[in-house]
C-alpha cells in the first residue's frame, strides 16, 4: 500500500525543485518540504515526547505550516491542527484534551500554555543542516496521522483520529476518481482546522502538484481574492458550496479569469443546484463533483458527477450512487459509513467512540446522524437525528453553543436555533434568559457576552442576534418548544 | 432611494434594530455583518435599487457603517 510520506519523497527526488506550496506571497518547493521537514522531525524526537504523543500545530496558510504537519508524522506524532482565528480557551480546551506534548506555531501565539510552545522558524533556525533521517520513525498504518477537532454537543469539541491507513485510503480513492493525475495547480481555500483541506493538501503533495492556498484575509477583501485567485492558475478546485456561492456573487468570476480550471470538487454541505447551474454557465470546461462524507471517515466516501442531465432531473443533488459499497441507509433512515477511511474514533472518548462506531462483523463502522433516503438508484441526503447544523461550510452543534451561553455568568438559561430562509440556514439566534433583567439595554448586553463568548467560540459558532425572554416558551409535554422558536426565526 | 430606504434594508438583512438607533455603528466590528452578509448586501442593494456594486469595488474600510453605506449609494444612483 502507498506511503503518504513515501510518495511524497519520490516527489521530491523526482523534481526538487517543483514548487510544493505557494500563498500570494511566499512559497515551497518540494525539496524545501522535504528538508526541512527532516530538520523539523530530528528536532522534535529529540524532545522526549511519548510515542504518538499529539503535537498541536498552531497557524494559518503559510509553508512552514505544511514543513510542520509532515516534520510532525515524520517523528511519529500525530498532528492537531489549529487555525489561527480560534479562541484562546478553545485552543487550551483541545490542547489539554488531545493530551499533546508540545505546541508548534507558524504565528504569534500570546497566551500562556501549560505545555511548550515553539515557533517552526525558530526550530529551523537552531536545528542541525545536514539531518538524514531514516523512515522507521514516520507514523504509519494504523498509527494517528492527524486529530482534527469538530464540534461536540456535549460542549467539548471532539477529536477525531484519523490513521496513516485511512488517509492512504482516502488518497488513493481521490485518485482513482477524479481526474487529479494531470500537472496543475490545486486550490486550498479551507483553513487547516476543517478536513476538507486534507481533500486538496495530499492528492496534491502526492501527486507532485502545486498548492495555491489563499488566506482569511485575502477572503475578507474581495478584491485581493480575485486578484489572487487570476494569477494561481487553478486547475482543481476544491471548497464549500458557500465559498463558491460567495465567488459567484463577482459578475468576472469565470473562465477568462481562471482559464486552467477544470475540476470543481464540493463536500461539506449541501451544493445546491443553483450553483451548479451558474457554475456551468461560467465555467464550460469545468466538470463538478458533488463529495459527501463526515470527519470521522476522512473527509469525503462518495460523490456523484454534476450533469445536465442530473440537474434537470432532481431537485436536489444525490450524495452517491446506491452502488456505493461503503455507504448504507439503516432502517431508521440513518446514513452509515464502512470501510477503510472509517476512523480509529474520538480520543479519549471512550464512550463516544463506542456509541457512534459499533463494531459489526467485526468491522469498525460509523453512524453518521445524517438522514437519507433512496430514490432512482441515488442516495440523497434530507437532514440530522440530532441537533448538529451546516453554516457556511460549517459543522456546529447547537448543544455546544447553548453549553457556551449558558456558562457566561449573566446568562440563566438559552436556547438556540438557526435562521432559514429559503430553506437554507443563513444565522443563528440565540434566545436568552438572564439572571437579572435588562438595565444596560439589549445592545449593550448582547456586546457584552458576545465579548466574553468569543474567547470560547470562534467567530462562526458566536449566533447572529440575541433575543432576551423572561422564560424560555415551552410546548405541551413540557419541552423547550424548538419548533416554536424555529418557526419565528423562519425569514 | 433614501436614507431611510438603506437602513430598512440593512435592519433586515442584519436582524438588528440597532442600525436605525445608530447608524455609525462599525457593522464588521460589531459582528452584524461577515463575508457572506457582505454579499447578501450587495444582493439586495441590487434588487431593491437596481445599484450594482462589483465586489472588486467593495472594501471594509470604506462600506462599514450604515451611514456610509448610504452615502456610498447616494454616489452611484
């Protein structure tokens, strides 16, 4: 079977000097990766942590980002990473949870750890030139490649594992069916903390492909974006639908401005056919992938080929063919996922891992609380057992927003639930009962504890509007009446 | 279209009666508005006053505030 790492070394002895990783200002050629990777590893065994002990990688889209995540595997670690935009107490939560032995930055971190930090930079600078490192030490099998944490409705985010195998696994299924072989430059647009970055991050470095990644800040200007995404040459495209739908919003978003693209990879929500329409429209050349798949099977099991033919067909987009052999629906309607991405669960999770990944025949698989159905040999998706929502691309569990508020000392009790529109959720609100009634004025307390809650959620998880209530409305059985609150929230 | 018009517009599109209360609020500061309300923004702008903003024209600094929002379109109409 395929080694991540070893495909990655004949890359870099086949053509060192290709570039591996570029932003729009700084880049990484695949001999760079290699070596310094290897300087990375031979420092960081050096460091006495446990074997497979996590290491959490602390930063956003820069090269030294990508030299720390295979110096980490090459020592044997596994690797948490962690954007730069999150929280500095959800940064300590998932430290202290993934039981990692050190923190690796490729940006400022100012806050206090209880574990050591250090910065990549300055590792490099200290660590010895001529390192030749052998590959006994690299994390295979089912040794932990990577911990990605995902929201939890218990209040604490879970880690998921995922092993050397089920990322070979993964790999190997991207290249078999999609047209990823061809020379050409791979977009990265989602930040390190959500998998779907592991969708382009090593088809691309596998396949000896150049990486574009583009930053959070670059998105917040949108004239930088474009001007960014022009010059990167894509040729595979790989994001949320809400990216997308947010890129079509610019008239010049097409073809004569992105000529080399011609594969749009989707996963991480649902891709509506509306922009698919307006995809094909603008990009003739392009042929759309519609992915589906959850974290805990490494990022994507199935997908089907946008057509013409399929969107006039359905109203809505299938997630995979029925022949799929990993992906079944249970009785309940639950969509359950077997095979080889399947992941070692959630760490230090016992009881979580037990009850979301039943053993049967003998075979780890996953119940994913996706709701599907089966129609005309497609499986399509229609909702969640739970309380689990997608914002923007994003998976959040509306239990561990409530959990958050509810923490905050002024709040007695809160409920939260998304906004639709067009049967699409476009926010959150959050209704709210406070200790002591209002006497600064709603603006001023919502500014408050949406203050004090950012130091817990990132910016993504923090609800648009808060409503303040003398008591949260209740049904008939005696219940927090969702459904209520839902239907005023319907826009 | 007029003042009054543009704050409509954004109370709607913001959830928050705020922006009429205090129409140089810092709406990205203030989280009432991210990247995706952004283009919700000039969606709307579009259809209700038939402005059209290319999103290459549309930065933070200068299209943060409900008053200056308004003063922007005031210079397209």
């Amino acid at each position: 079977m395929l080694s991540i790492l070893a495909a990655i070394e004949r890359v870099a002895i086949q053509q060192p000097q290709k570039t591996a990783y570029q932003t729009h200002n700084a880049s990484l050629t695949y001999s760079e990766l290699w070596h310094l990777s290897d300087r990375l590893a031979d420092y960081l065994m050096k460091f006495n942590l446990r074997r497979q002990q996590p290491i959490v990688i602390y930063g956003h889209m820069s090269p030294l980002q990508i030299v720390a995540f295979i110096g980490a595997v090459k020592a044997g670690h596994p690797y948490v990473p962690v954007d730069s935009s999150t929280p500095s107490e959800r940064l300590q939560l998932i430290t202290e949870a993934s039981g990692a032995g050190l923190v690796l930055t490729t940006e400022l971190l100012q806050m206090q750890m209880n574990i050591p930090v250090m910065a990549v930079h300055d590792i490099l600078d200290a660590s010895s030139k001529n390192v030749i490192l052998s590959s006994a030490t690299w994390v295979q099998d089912e040794d932990i490649h990577y911990i990605i944490y995902t929201s939890g409705s218990t209040g604490q985010p879970k880690g998921v594992q995922i092993t050397a195998s089920n990322l070979t696994h993964f790999v190997m299924w991207m290249q078999e069916h999609f047209p990823l072989q061809e020379d050409g430059v791979f977009l990265n647009q989602a930040p390190y903390s959500f998998d779907l970055s592991v969708m382009d991050l090593y088809p691309a470095l596998v396949g000896g492909h150049t990486l574009y990644a583009i930053t959070q800040q670059e998105i917040a200007n949108p004239k930088a974006l474009f001007d960014s995404l022009a010059t990167s040459n894509t040729r595979v495209w790989t994001s949320t639908p809400s990216f997308a739908k947010m890129c079509l919003m610019n008239k010049e978003w097409d073809q004569k401005l992105m000529p080399a693209l011609d594969t749009f990879l989707f996963c991480g929500e649902v891709l509506p056919i509306a922009v698919c329409n307006e995809l094909m429209l603008r990009f003739p050349q392009a042929i759309i992938y519609n992915l589906y798949g959850p974290t805990e099977t490494t990022v994507a099991v199935s997908y089907v080929k946008v057509t013409k033919e399929l969107v006039a067909r359905f109203e809505q987009l299938p997630i995979a063919p029925i022949t799929e052999p990993n992906v079944s629906v249970a009785e309940d309607g639950e969509i359950i996922i077997s095979g080889p991405t399947v992941s070692a669960g959630y760490l230090g999770a016992p009881k979580l891992t037990a009850k979301a990944f039943p053993i049967v025949d003998g075979d780890r698989i996953y119940q994913t609380g996706d709701i599907g159905y089966v129609q005309d040999g497609y499986l399509f998706f229609s909702g969640r057992k739970d309380f689990q929502v997608k914002l923007h691309g994003y998976r959040l569990e509306i239990e561990e927003i409530e959990k958050q508020i509810s923490n905050l000392p002024p709040v007695s009790s809160c409920v939260v639930v998304p906004v639709y529109k067009e049967k699409e959720i476009i926010s959150l609100s959050a209704h709210i009962v406070l200790h002591e009634p209002l006497t600064d004025g709603a603006f001023k307390t919502t500014k408050q504890l949406k203050a004090l809650l950012s130091a817990y959620l990132p910016a993504y998880m923090i609800p648009k509007t808060f409503k303040y209530m003398d008591a949260l409305p209740l049904n008939p059985n005696g219940k927090i009446d969702r459904k209520g609150l839902a239907v005023m929230e319907t826009v | 279209m007029d003042q009054q018009q543009v704050l409509e517009m954004l109370v709607e599109l913001c959830e928050d009666e705020i922006i009429v209360e205090n129409p140089d609020i810092d709406l990205f500061e203030e989280g009432l508005l991210d990247s995706f309300g952004t283009i919700n923004l000039l969606v709307e702008i579009e259809n209700r006053f038939n402005i059209s903003v290319p999103i290459t024209d549309f930065n933070r600094e200068e299209w943060n505030t409900p008053n200056r929002i308004a003063g922007k379109l005031a210079e397209r109409q």
